[in-house]
C-alpha cells in the first residue's frame, strides 16, 4: 500500500472514530433532554407493579419447586430481553429476584459471585486479545494477510471466495475477535468481488457462515471463556481447535466450488510470479503471528494472557518497522473501545456465573442431569440434543452468556458419560456458532450484515444454505471425536 492510499485510509478511520464519538455523545445527552418525567415515573410504576406482583405470588411460586426457574429464568429474563435491557442486566436481575424471593441465602452473594466469575486470571487475555484485534487492522497485518491469498487464487473461479474462507481462518488466530476479522476482510475484499459480479446478498451470506465456521480457532475469546468457567485445560483447547474449523472450512469451500462454476473470469487478471512473490514476503511478518500465539500456549512456553501481550507487542512493532502504518491518532479511540467491549463481556461471565450458581443451588443441574442421562442413544443421543440445545442458546443468548451459564452444567454430565471435554468444546462452540449467525435472532449474522452494508433481507434467504453445510460438518466433528481431540 503506498502513502497516498494509506493517508486516505487513516482518514477515514479517523472520520468513522469522530462519527461514533459524536453519536454516542448525542445519544448521552439525548437520553437526559427527552426524557420525560412522566415516562420516568410509568417505567418505576411497571417495575413496582411487578416487584409487588411477584411479592404477592411467592407462596404460589415457593409451592410448585423447581418450576419456578421457569418463571424467573426464563420468562422473566426473555421479558427483559425483549424490553431491550442488556443481556447482563437481564441475567443479574433474574438472580437476585430469584433468591430474594425465593432462598434465605443473602442477597450479596450475587456480587461475590459477580466478582468471583470475572477474578479467573485465564479472563485477564479478554481485553488484550481484543485490542490485538483492532491492532493488525490498523498495522496493516490483515492487509497482508489477504493481498498475499488474493495474489494466490484470486484468478480462480470463487477464488475471493476462498481468499475470504482463507482469511477469517488466519486472522481469527490473531485477533479472537469475530466482528474484528470480519471488519478487517471485508473492506478489503467486498468492492472488488462485487467488481465481479458477486451479489452483496450471497457475500453477507458467506461471511456470517465463515464467522461460524472460524469459532474454534485459537486464540478464539469464546475458548478461553469455556476454559475459564469449565477448568479444561486452555493449551489443549487450542491444539483442537484447529481441525474442527478446517472441517468447516472444507465444507464451505466445496459449496463455493459448486456454486461458482459458472463465475466469469472476464477481465479477471492472474498475478505474475513477481507479484506473488513480493506479497508472499510482505505477509511472512503478518503469517508468524498465528503460529507464534499458538505454539507458545500449546507448548507451554507462555500462558493465553502472556501470549496476548506479546502478540501487541509484536504487532506494534511489524507496523512501525515493517509496514510503516501506526496511527497514533488512532490509538486512544481504539483503547476505549477496547475497554468498553472487553468491561461489557466480563459483566456477562460474571452475571451469567451468579445465575449458573443459582441454578445449581436449586437442584437444577442434577435434574438436568439425570433428563439428559436418559436421553435414548446413549453418548450420540447426547451429543445430538446437545448440538441443537448449544445452537438455539448461541442465537437467543449470544456465545459467551451460553458457555457460561451452560458449560458448568453440562460439561460434568458429557464427562460422566465419557465423551473427551475437549471433544464436547469443540461441538458445543461449533453449535453455539450456528445459532450466533442464523437469522432472525442470531446477533452475529446482524453484525455481518452491518459490516458487510447489507439489509439483513438480502442474505436472510441465502444464508441458510451455508449454514445448513455447516452444520453438516459439526454433525462430523461430533462424530468423529479424532478430529478434537487426535493432537492431544
């Protein structure tokens, strides 16, 4: 990239900081100019009303048992959900109704609970993963990444296609970050594909479905959450991640091989030998990454949270000595964001921690556990309810609040039936994966629509396509436990 194109790109990332700025300063004062003090006093009115209904109702609620989880962990919380309150919130109120009314146990067990969730040094890696995330954007690393893949197979027929599979594969072993390595392609690879004739509906599909397929890949933030709230072990987490994603990739990979038969390669022009060569030398920086983050926690030479750091570091340092592209004006609004989304996943570990406990405190866990026991088809039976319990919680819940509220619950019964907790990882974030990016709730699909410019009708029809062969290929890791868990 020369200086002109990069001062432009600066540019335009500072002008995109400054909007997000200046729209969330509007959003500050617009909630303190509009608000009236009669919707004020009918929202405390609808929250009276219902404290004092279910005050009312506790003897009722305290007669029928263990269903009264339903009323509070589900309709409760799906109620909150829908009035649009964040999903933390929705979770922690949900808790503290619940023991309040319900249990003598003291209502501040839930901040220690709260606090014990996120005090796990494992989720220390969150925010630095998550800056690194933004980093190789800014670096330039990603830009190597996919020049380098696209100077490869661009030529070829759905040859982006596999630039685009390719590239979330690499970089999500960079930046752990779904929405990071999605934005960091798609600027990249969408004005040209659409050169080509792609339909924008069948791009945004394909990217949602690539984000599902790459939740595996280490140093995927969902791996170190499952290792931190399960106690399985991070290094091997890592080590087999890997294959399931490639399994997943293969898939896609044979969809686009099939659907881009036809594609006309019309003034599609093939790199030349030089070309190729100098992108593949300006990419070696960006391509030992990946493998440095990795290597070093499965060998053990350094922790998830040590290797982030270095990771920074290193990226830091290829921007200002190799690729001449730091901006330092963009230092400061990527810090915030980083704090504000790392401080926004570490309140929903710690929240759904608090309602994971609770749940256990009412017997749920060993009534869950003996259901699923019974559940025909031994193991496979298991892994099956399993895939669709992890895909429709993926989409209502998102991933994180998923793996936390459900991982300790069920990771011990996919034990006790012998099935390899790594094994049972692998599945379950695969699954979770799914639901993330299947419309209409999946919040992931919405966030590839948005990155990718799309209207969400425009892909909603095509996307099932991809995610209906994706899940075919988490059908095969779930029956080939080789795949997760053979590099062990």
């Amino acid at each position: 990239m020369d200086g002109a194109d990069a001062g432009a790109r600066h540019a335009r990332c500072l002008a995109r900081d400054r909007d997000r700025d200046r729209r969330a300063a509007d959003a500050r004062a617009g909630l303190f100019e509009n608000a009236r003090l009669g919707e004020v006093l009918a929202a405390l009115a609808i929250i009276a009303a219902v404290a004092i209904l279910l005050w009312i109702a506790q003897p009722m609620l305290l007669a029928i048992g263990n269903w009264n989880l339903f009323v509070f962990f589900l309709v409760l919380v799906g109620a909150l959900m829908c009035l649009g309150v964040p999903i933390a919130f929705a979770f922690g109120i949900a808790t503290f109704t619940y023991l309040a009314l319900m249990t003598p146990v003291p209502l501040t067990i839930v901040v220690s609970r709260i606090d014990e969730g996120v005090s796990d040094l494992i989720l220390l890696a969150v925010p630095l993963f998550v800056f690194l995330g933004v980093l190789i954007e800014m670096t330039g690393l990603a830009r190597a990444l996919v020049d380098c893949m696209a100077a490869l197979f661009g030529h070829l027929r759905g040859g982006l296609s596999y630039v685009l599979l390719g590239a979330i594969y690499l970089i999500s072993g960079i930046s752990g970050s779904k929405a990071a390595d999605m934005a960091a392609v798609v600027p990249i690879l969408f004005p040209e594909m659409k050169r080509r004739g792609a339909e924008p509906g069948e791009l945004v599909a394909l990217l949602a479905a690539s984000g599902a397929m790459s939740e595996t890949i280490p140093p995927s933030i969902v791996l170190i959450t499952i290792g931190a709230v399960t106690n399985v072990s991070i290094a091997a987490l890592f080590t087999g991640g890997l294959l399931p994603a490639a399994v997943g990739a293969g898939s896609l990979v044979l969809l686009v091989w099939f659907r881009s038969r036809s594609e006309s390669r019309e003034n599609v022009r093939r790199a030349r030998g030089r070309e190729i060569g100098r992108s593949l030398i300006r990419a070696i920086p960006a391509l030992i990454l990946p493998f440095v983050i990795r290597t070093a926690v499965v060998d053990g030479i350094a922790t998830a949270t040590e290797v982030s750091t270095v990771g920074i570091v290193y990226a830091a340092l290829a921007g200002l000595l190799i690729y001449r592209q730091f901006d330092w004006r963009r230092l400061y609004p990527m810090l915030v964001d980083t704090a504000a989304l790392s401080g926004a996943i570490l309140f929903i570990v710690g929240a759904a921690t608090a309602m994971s406990w609770a749940l256990t405190q009412s017997g749920f866990s060993q009534s869950l556990a003996a259901t699923m026991a019974e559940v025909p088809g031994g193991h496979l039976g298991f892994l099956a309810v399993s895939m669709v319990a992890f895909a429709v919680l993926g989409s209502v819940l998102e991933g994180i609040p998923a793996v936390v509220l459900f991982g300790p619950l069920l990771f011990p019964i996919a034990s006790s039936m012998g099935i390899n907790e790594v094994h049972y990882a692998m599945v379950a974030i695969l699954s979770m994966g799914l639901g993330l990016f299947a419309p209409p709730f999946g919040v992931g699909y919405y966030f590839a629509c948005a990155i990718g410019g799309v209207a969400p009708d425009a892909a909603m029809r095509r996307v099932w396509t991809y995610l209906g062969v994706l899940a075919i290929a988490v059908a095969i890791v779930a029956l080939v436990p080789w795949l997760s868990i053979g590099f062990l």
